[in-house]
C-alpha cells in the first residue's frame, strides 16, 4: 500500500508538468514511464506502459480546445496497478479509461477554476505581492485533484479487481494480452504519417 | 532595463505561464506573475500604479509556453513604451498597440509552437528514443519481456529524448526572451530571427529518417524471426500487425483517435474469445 502512496504522489507531481508548471515534458509516458517503473521496482514494465501510452495519445495534441488524455496519470494508474499484482495489459486498459475519464475532469476543473479565478483577481488589485500566493494555492489545488483522483481509481478499481484476476477465464486474458500487443502497431501507424513533409 | 538577471528572473518564472490556466481567461495569472517583477522595477518610482497596470496582464492571454517567451519579452518592450509615454494622447495611442500587439502575437506564436513543438519535435523525439532502445535490444513488443537490463539501456531512449526537446525548447525560451525585447520595430518582435518554417520541415525529414531506420529494425527483427520458424506464431503476428497498421491508417482518415481504437478492439477481443 505504501508503494501504491508513492505511486500516487510521483503520478500527481508529474502531471503538474503536463499543463500548470515546467512543461520540461516529465509528464511525456517515455519519461514517466520508465521513472516511475524505478520507484516501482519494474523499470522495463514502466518503460513499455510508457512508450505504449505515448504511442496511444501521440495523435492527440494540447490544440485549441482540445485537451489529450494525461499520459502521466495512464503511467501512475497502470503500474499502482502492477505493483497490485495485477498484469499489465489488464493494468493499461484501465489507465486508458482512467486517463480518460482524467481528461474530463480537468475540463470540468478548469471550467470551474473561472470563480476561483475572479477572487484571486480581486485579492492581486488590493495588493499585487498576493500574486506568488495565488500561484502557489493554484498548484497546490491541482496537485491534490490529481493525487485524489489517480488514488481513487485505483482503491475503486483497482483492489476489486486484484481479486477478480485469478478467477477471469483464460480466454479472456488472452483477448487482453492481444490486444495490449496492438497497441504499438496502432500508435506506429500514425506516429509515422506525422512526417509527411506539407511545408516548403 | 531587461538585464541579463532580469531576463533570468523572467525566463524562470515562464516556467509556470499556465498556472491556474482557466477556460475564462486561459493563461492571464501566470502571464501576471511572470512579467510582476519587470512591472514592479518599471513603476518603482509610482508603485500606487502598479494594481492598474497588473490589470492589463489579468485579461485574455494564450499561447504556447515555450514560445510565450516571444510574448513577455515584446510585452516587456511595450510596457517601457507605455510607461514612458508623456501625454494622454500618447498613453492611449501606445496602450492601443500594446493591446493589438498582445493579441497578435499570442496567436502567431501559438501558431507556430504548436507545429513545432506538439506537431514535429514531440513526435520527432518519440521516433529518435524508439530507435535507441530498438538498437540496444530493448524489445517491447512483446508480452513477456526480458531480465537483467542495465539502467542505461531503460533510460537512454528517454534521456535522449527529454535533453533533445528540452534543447530546442530552452534555447528558444530563452532567446525569444532578449530577441522580442530587442527586436527594431519593423522586426516582428524578434520572429523572423529563426527561418520557423526550414527548421520544421528539416526536423520532420529527420522524422522520417529515424522512421525508415525504425521500419528497417522491424523489418530485420521479422526476417530473423522467419528464419527461426515459420510456424503459426509468426503468421498469427504478421497478421495482427497489418491488420491493426490498416485499421490504424483508417481510422486516422475517420479522425477517430488512437485510444479509441484500441479500447474498441480489447472489447471485441474480449467478447470474441468468450463466445
């Protein structure tokens, strides 16, 4: 359980690199992968769900409006998993739903950050050395959402199914297994077309 | 005014522009925190201004972070105009092309970081940290992978990746910084120092090197694996792979992304192999 706490923590740290500090691309899954794989004690299981992840998200990019499923919290969700005993296909397919459903949530944060937003505004007029605390309060805000919302999936998702797992029918993980080895074929198909040269 | 420890202090807190990034006014706090210590030496002398003038950085602004560097350092420069300006008239002339010059900027600069960082080198990256472990026998493309690896060949795809970005990226942090502020005024605020458009297109030429190398690995490791057996092992793989190498290439026509596709096949997989 203290591994899976740990776990949680790093995950939260690094997705604050994805949007709201640095952005020195901790956050990227071929860098968070395979560091949190080290805390883990399984680095090469880290480096796989991690290059699987950014091979996933690869075609989805921070434009506009649209907002990519996180890939650090994907890394931090499947290996708590792992290190659950917990396979790692079985593992990344709810990291993928989790980072998903991630990715709503911060929409909905972000939506809701507006109120927050206003006050923070009101208290930098009256006085502008306010600033400092506000961005601090604002990381603080968004750490804590994250280590609350990769921690609850995996208590919600993840101690039931330690359980379940030894009872699912061969077959079945043998459905899981295939398709978690598509994945880097799925991703390469793509990453490759993102070379066509359309300028100059 | 913007010294080499100024620029340091700006370049610094540029690291947090997208704190508190909201849908109302995006970026507007770290914009407001990053510029804080410049406006604070600018108005020393009248700091009961300072408030109105933070004002200004409170409203809209969004861009890319690393190119948003482009964007402090003309504001920067602006902000010395406005500060300067001795009549009303003036003031509001100057503080009409800061406005413009906000909005304008923000949205090239997005522009071209967007294509260049999230649309080339992310990927580009990617590509180059696949190639390094491919070549030093990390093979994940199987279930079951392999024991007794050194911490270099788990890390080296990533290091390299991470320090090639960070390169770029920081290089250009920092120069957009002191080229903005000191760009003549017919000099689009610094931007036509770097030939964007040349740089994008030799990094996605060197993607598709790192590519080819790549499909030659993959070529190579199923060549050897023909040679090794030709069972139904090895058939059953080909098939997989360009079955989901087709789909792949279609759904991406379709605008279905990846993630989709997947979670898709591991539900039919599942329901297939049940029944």
């Amino acid at each position: 359980m203290t591994l899976l706490l740990l776990l949680c923590l790093l995950g939260a740290l690094l997705e604050l690199d994805t949007t709201y500090a640095f952005q020195l691309t901790f956050s990227r899954g071929i860098i968070a992968g395979p560091l949190l794989g080290l805390v883990s004690g399984d680095a090469l299981t880290g480096l796989q769900v991690g290059v699987f992840t950014e091979l996933l998200f690869i075609d989805v990019s921070p434009l506009g409006g649209t907002l990519p499923p996180s890939a650090a919290v994907c890394c931090a969700i499947t290996l708590a998993l792992c290190s659950l005993q917990i396979p790692a296909y079985a593992a990344f397919f709810v990291g993928v739903v989790g980072a998903l459903v991630f990715a709503q949530v911060e929409l909905a944060m972000r939506r809701a950050r507006a109120g927050w937003i206003a006050q923070q505004e009101q208290k930098i007029r009256r006085n502008p050395n306010y600033l400092r605390h506000a961005v601090v309060e604002a990381l603080s805000l968004s750490f804590m959402g994250n280590f609350v919302f990769i921690l609850a999936v995996c208590l919600a998702v993840g101690l039931p199914l330690a359980k379940v797992m030894p009872l699912v029918p061969e077959k079945l993980q043998l459905a899981g297994k295939f398709s978690y080895m598509a994945v880097p074929w799925i991703g390469l198909a793509t990453l490759l077309s993102t070379f066509r040269l359309k300028t100059r | 005014m913007l010294t080499k420890a100024m620029q340091l202090n700006l370049f610094l807190r540029s690291f947090l522009i997208q704190t508190g990034w909201n849908f109302a006014k995006y970026q507007n706090l770290g914009l407001c925190f990053t510029l804080y210590p410049f406006v604070k030496k600018l108005y020393a002398q009248d700091q009961e201004s300072i408030p109105s003038v933070l004002e200004r950085y409170l409203e809209n602004f969004n861009t890319q972070p690393v190119m948003a560097s482009f964007c402090i350092g003309a504001l920067a420069k602006q902000e010395e105009r406005l500060a300067g300006a001795k009549t009303l008239a003036l003031y509001q002339q100057r503080l009409s092309e800061w406005n413009s010059m906000k909005r304008s900027l923000s949205i090239t600069t997005a522009s071209i970081g967007d294509r260049l960082f999230w649309g080339t080198l992310k990927p580009f990256t990617l590509l180059l940290a696949l190639c390094i472990w491919l070549v030093q026998d990390i093979n994940f493309f199987e279930v079951t992978l392999q024991e007794n690896v050194t911490f270099w060949q788990v890390f080296g795809g990533a290091l390299v990746a991470f320090f090639v970005f960070n390169a770029v990226a920081l290089f250009v942090k920092w120069q957009g910084l002191s080229l903005s502020y000191f760009a003549e005024n017919n000099g689009c605020f610094g931007l036509t120092k770097f030939d964007w458009n040349k740089t994008i297109f030799n990094a996605k030429k060197m993607g598709i090197i790192a590519a080819v190398v790549l499909l030659l690995w993959g070529v190579y490791y199923f060549v050897n694996d023909l040679q090794a057996s030709l069972g139904l092992g090895f058939i059953t793989r080909a098939v997989m792979v360009l079955f989901f190498v087709s789909i792949s290439l279609m759904t991406r026509n379709l605008r279905i992304p990846n993630m989709y596709v997947y979670l898709i096949a591991a539900v039919m997989f599942a329901v297939a192999c049940l029944f």
